[in-house]
C-alpha cells in the first residue's frame, strides 16, 4: 500500500480542483444531482460515521490497516484520494478518548491537540474529495461524460522526411491535430536496435506530447519476410515497440515478396514464421501489421492461417488499388472488418487526401465507422518539404475530422 497524502498537499489540491472544475461546467440540475447522489453514497448525513482517518506523516500515528490483524481490517473507502482508514475492532464501537491515547503515546497536551486538529482537518478533507469524486463517477453514469477522445492521427517519419532523427518529434507537435509518429525502427545510425536510442526516442515523443503508434522498416538489411533469420529482425523490432508504447509493427511485403495464397508453399514459411513471432508480440502488447499486395481476401486468409490475435492487417486501400485489387479497397474493408485490421494508412499520392484520386476517401471512412474500428490512422503522404508537409497535414487533418467524428 503507498504512503498517504496529506489533504493540504498540492498533488491532491490540484486533483480536487480538476473534479471541482469538471462539476463546474455541468448544467446546474446536473451537478445537484450528482453531489447529492454522491453525498448520500458516502454517508455524510450519517451522525454516527466514527472511523477515524489518519495521515502517515505523523510518525507516532496507529499502523494502517495493512498492518493489523485480518478480523480488524477494513478496506478503503471508495473515492478515497490520498487518505487511508486506519480503524481497529475497538475503535469501531467508540472512539477512544484523545486524552488516554495520547497519554499512552507518552504525548504531550500540546501535541495531543495538533495532532486531534490534524485528524479532524484529514477527516473534512477526505469527505469532501470523496463527495466530489463519487460525483463525477454518477455524472459518468447518468450521461454527462466527459468530451470523446481525440482522433488517433499519425503520420510516417519518412513522410515529413525526418526518419532516423527524434527531431521529428518537434517538428510533428507544430502540426494541429496530429497525435503521434510512425518511426522507421532501422532508419538512422544508430537506430532502434540500440537501446539507448529507443530511451532517446521515447523521452522526445513524451517531452512533446506525441505518441508513437507503430514502427515500420522492421526488418534488418538484407532481410525479407521469408528469409530463415527474419523471426529474430521481428523479435527485435517487438522490443523496440514495447519500450516505445507502440502497438503495431508494419511487416511489409510486395510483389515477388508476396506469397502465392493459392499454394502452400509458397506460403507455408511466412504462416510459420508469423505463428513463432505472434506469441511475443502478444505478451509485449504488440501486433504484427501485415501490409503487401495481396488482395482483401488473401489478406484475410493469410491472417486466419496464422490464427493468432497478435497478426493482423494493416490495411492501406490506396495500395489495394496500386496492385490491382481497386476494386475491392473500400468493400475489403467490410470483409476483413475490425479484427483482422490493426492500423490505417491514410495517403493519396503527393496531393490531399481530399482532392480526386483514385481513393473514395470519405466512403472508406464511413467503411470503418461502420466496422467500428477505432485505432489509429497514420498518413503514408508524400511533400516537397517539411514546411510543406506542415502545412498538407493540417489541412488532411481538417479533412479526417470532418468524416470520422461523429
């Protein structure tokens, strides 16, 4: 159990005025409700609410409940912030006088009365911030929650022409909207195979606010998708990812690279390969995003012949109609549908995503809306400059909004 906060302490001062904040901005009716509900649950209006509350700065306070015995114990109070309940059997039926305790402490009168005054101050302290979290947990369920999240919009660090370097990262921050970079995992010297380099990256997406959705170029030099050793380049860029909080890894394969579905072994290396990586992947919180140019349908076989969770695809409709399958980029969607797809990308050439192109772009969004996927989209665009890529992305990003929020 983790040392107490004192009430007066600003940690939990701030906490009470993000709550204080919230109810603030509640219609009136909403936020009676929701305290008064709050204040009936706690048991404010009880009289013979007794349990004595302590803070652990004082270091002559009675141990917390994690040190007395099972039939005395009690657990926490729900919405508690910073404040334990310390209560023994026989504090329960009454409690015991302030004078005795404090003489068998071997307290003086001085501190007898600092430390009641104290006690008195955490006990108020506690009821309030318990009253207004148990609030804003009802507001929760009546209805009133809080504004949806954010779009999950990325782009490729190659896109903004900065892959290899964390500066990406800076530049990234200036583009409204944009929640996070696609890193190239064997771009740069040295790059994410080095484990200081993966800390580096990571203390730069958290310096400016960014996340790190998914790696691509996984693969080390000289190494394809069937090649014998290409389990250990994957295994690699899984530990990479999992130190960067990224939950896909893009294993891209095109043309020739690109199994023959229709012939076992053609595929059969790449199905055992993936069933060897997936369970790793699985257990660092990673999927296997599998990018080629295979048509929906092969995508979804290849998918279920590997059977696991943590393999899926990656699905990119400009490139289904690049290698042949335009037909089927938007209806693919809806034949995969949210499972079998892990991650986006979002391109239309060098120009915006909403101007002509071979891409019906609004109604693949609509296709995923309607599948329910809810991951991250993540631009594979194509700019002049990374002034210019600035600029597109803030306009792409107008654009998203407009077709994906509800």
């Amino acid at each position: 159990m983790g040392s107490c906060e004192d009430w007066q302490s600003p940690r939990v001062r701030n906490r009470v005025a993000a709550v204080m904040g919230a109810l603030g901005a509640m219609p009136r009716c909403a936020k009676q409700a929701a305290l008064g509900a709050g204040r009936r649950f706690l048991g404010v209006h009880n009289s013979r609410l007794r349990c004595r509350l302590r803070t652990c700065r004082s270091a002559r306070a009675v141990p917390c409940c994690s040190s007395l015995s099972p039939g005395n114990r009690r657990s926490e109070p729900l919405g508690a912030v910073g404040v334990r309940e310390c209560v023994t059997g026989r504090e329960i039926g009454g409690e015991m006088d302030m004078t005795e305790r404090g003489r068998r402490a071997g307290l003086t009168e001085t501190d007898r009365m600092v430390r009641k005054t104290r006690t008195e101050q955490t006990r108020r302290g506690f009821l309030q911030t318990s009253a207004l979290a148990t609030a804003v947990a009802t507001v929760g369920r009546m209805g009133f929650a809080a504004e949806p999240e954010p779009l999950k919009i990325g782009i490729r660090a190659a896109s903004m022409r900065m892959a290899g370097t964390p500066d990406v990262f800076q530049v990234a921050a200036r583009i409204p909207g944009l929640r996070g970079v696609e890193l190239q995992a064997t771009a740069g010297q040295p790059n994410l195979r080095d484990a200081q380099t993966v800390r580096l990256y990571k203390r730069e997406a958290d310096r400016w606010g960014l996340k790190i959705p998914s790696l691509a170029g996984i693969l080390d030099r000289g190494v394809k998708i069937h090649s014998p050793n290409a389990a250990d380049s994957v295994i690699a860029s899984i530990r990479a990812a999992e130190t960067l909080g990224a939950g896909v890894l893009l294993a891209a394969f095109f043309r020739n690279d690109a199994p023959d579905m229709a012939d076992e072994s053609s595929y059969g290396r790449l199905v055992a390969m993936l069933q060897k990586v997936a369970p790793t992947a699985a257990n660092a919180g990673v999927r296997i995003g599998l990018e080629n140019s295979l048509s929906p349908a092969d995508n979804g076989r290849l998918v279920d012949l590997v059977g696991h969770g943590a393999v899926a695809v990656y699905y990119d409709p400009h490139n289904m109609d690049f290698y042949g399958h335009g037909a089927q980029a938007i209806s693919g969607i809806l034949l995969l549908g949210k499972d079998r797809i892990c991650m986006v990308h979002v391109k239309n050439g060098n120009k915006l995503i909403e101007e002509p192109g071979p891409i019906d772009w609004p109604a693949a969004f609509a296709a995923l809306r309607q599948i329910g996927y809810d991951g991250w989209y993540v631009y594979e665009t194509g700019h002049e400059s990374v002034e210019a890529c600035i600029a597109d992305t803030t306009q792409n990003n107008e654009f998203l909004a407009r077709h994906l929020k509800p």
